[in-house]
C-alpha cells in the first residue's frame, strides 16, 4: 500500500556537503591531506547521494535494502538517507495510442479497430512493485480489452437488427464499456483510465469490398422505399384533385395508365422522355 513521506529540505545538507568538500580541498592545499581526503570522501559518497529534486508531477518511491520505506510526491528539493534506492515514477497523464488490431466483432466479422487511452499513475506502490514495467503492462492489457470489446458488439446493424448498440453507431456506450474493462485490468498496477476512445474502426481488407456493396445496397433500398412511399402519396393527390375540380373525368382504364406513366416518371432513376399527344385522350 502506498505510504506518503516527505523528505526533510535538501539546502542544509546542501551546505554541509559544499562545506566538507570545499573545507577538504582546502585542507589538502595545506598538507593535512588524510583528513582533507576523509572529508571529500565523506561528502562525495555518503552525503552526494542523498539528494533529490523532484519536478512536479513526478515522485521517487524509495526502498532501504528491500524494503519499501514511503513515496516523496511533493516538488523541490530534498535530501534522504543516502542508502535508499529512489526508483522515478511519473504521474502525468500519458497517451497511449493502442495500435490498429484485426479481430472479430459479434456476428464474426473480421474488422481492424484501435484505441486511445489516458491513463495516470495513481498509485505509485502497485506501479512500482505490483507489475514489471507499468508501461508495457498498460500496451498489453489495453490491447486485450480492445479484443474483448470487438466481440461484445456488432460492427453495426446490417447482420444484427436487433442491437441497441454498436460499434459503429454508439460510440459514447462503447467508450463507456472500454474504460471499465481497460480499467478493471490496470486496477492491480495502480493506473488510473482518465479516458479510452476507439479511433479507428473499419472491416478488413478482405471483406470490406463486399460490405461496402451491401451497405450502398442498404441505402438504395432505403431510398427507393422512400421514393414509391412518396409517388403514391403524389399519384393519389393527383387523382384526388382531378376529380374533386373535375377537370377531367378518368375511367377505370384510364386511371390506371395515369397512374402507371406517373409512377414511372417520379420513381425513374432517368429523367422522363415524354410522349405529346395531339389528339384525344383515345388516340
């Protein structure tokens, strides 16, 4: 568990380490050598090593032969006991770009996806001590929760109607559920997941030709639906204010070859080539 210590101020021993060093240069000058000598050692091997500066957002978590003694999370400059080991730890947040992965989303589908995520140390005892090497541990774990999340969700709805969501269509759920898993794994070294968004989402090379087709497919039908849905509303308007104004009185034949042209010239894909008619409407 993470202990918070605060080092004691490093500009005193500041001043005792320039004072023996200088103060043994001095009394080598003037022939005491071995004291002279006794004093830069001190001061070069057990008093140097002692200090630390520590910037902002950044800590040193500090062991004395093995054991864990507390992590120094304040800024400026200390000085510990020489003989602690003092590992840097940053707590910064980092960005960490989760390469683009080929798996397989719900209904099976080969797709390439990758991810973002943010991430800060937040407990600098589990980073240090719980995992080997945090970094490589967030690339590792990021990138298996990206795998788990392709394979809860369909790509989008055109092989799976009934989805309320997607990978696709409901990024705000998904980045959601991506940080939970992301982290539920990084829970054990300490890390805190401030954000984890997908980036990049799109089917593999080897289908992504045939979904495309299916997908403009989708569409056109969509369209068309929407065309013929509008037409007969038009052809029955038409119908409806040529009788009502009696403009002309249409038998049941006749009715039906209006609404034949007229249905083709408003759901045509082509502009209508029309045919005048100089006579009667029998001829």
């Amino acid at each position: 568990m993470e202990k918070i210590i605060k080092p004691a101020s490093g500009w005193t021993m500041l001043a005792v380490f320039l004072l023996m060093f200088f103060g043994g240069i001095a009394l080598i000058v003037a022939k005491i050598i071995a004291v002279g000598a006794a004093s830069i050692f001190i001061a070069v091997t057990l008093i140097a090593p002692g200090f630390i500066a520590i910037e902002p957002n950044s800590t040193r978590v500090m062991t004395l032969f093995g054991a864990y003694v507390g992590s120094a999370v304040e800024s400026g400059f200390f000085y510990v006991n020489p003989f602690f080991t003092k590992k840097k730890i940053s707590v910064r947040a980092v960005t960490f770009d989760v390469p683009v992965v080929k798996v397989n989303d719900k209904q099976g589908n080969p797709i390439m996806i990758g991810a973002v995520v943010v991430y800060r140390v937040q407990d600098t005892f589990k980073a240090a001590f719980a995992v080997e090497h945090y970094a490589e541990f967030v690339k590792i774990q990021s990138e298996s929760a990206i795998r788990k999340l392709a394979g809860m969700y369909s790509y989008d709805n055109l092989e799976d109607e009934d989805a309320d969501v997607t990978l696709r269509t409901n990024s705000d759920e998904v980045n959601e559920r991506l940080v939970s898993e992301i982290s539920e794994r990084l829970e054990i070294a300490g890390i805190d997941v401030i954000e984890a968004r997908i980036n990049h989402l799109a089917y593999a090379a080897e289908i992504a030709g045939a979904m495309l087709q299916r997908q403009q497919a989708t569409a056109i039908v969509a369209a068309r639906s929407k065309i013929v849905e509008g037409a007969v509303g038009m052809v029955e308007m038409a119908l409806e204010q040529l009788s009502k104004k009696q403009i002309v009185n249409l038998d049941e034949e006749k009715k039906a070859a209006m609404v034949s042209n007229l249905m083709v010239v408003l759901c045509g894909d082509k502009n209508a080539t029309p045919v005048l008619n100089t006579g009667t409407l029998h001829q």
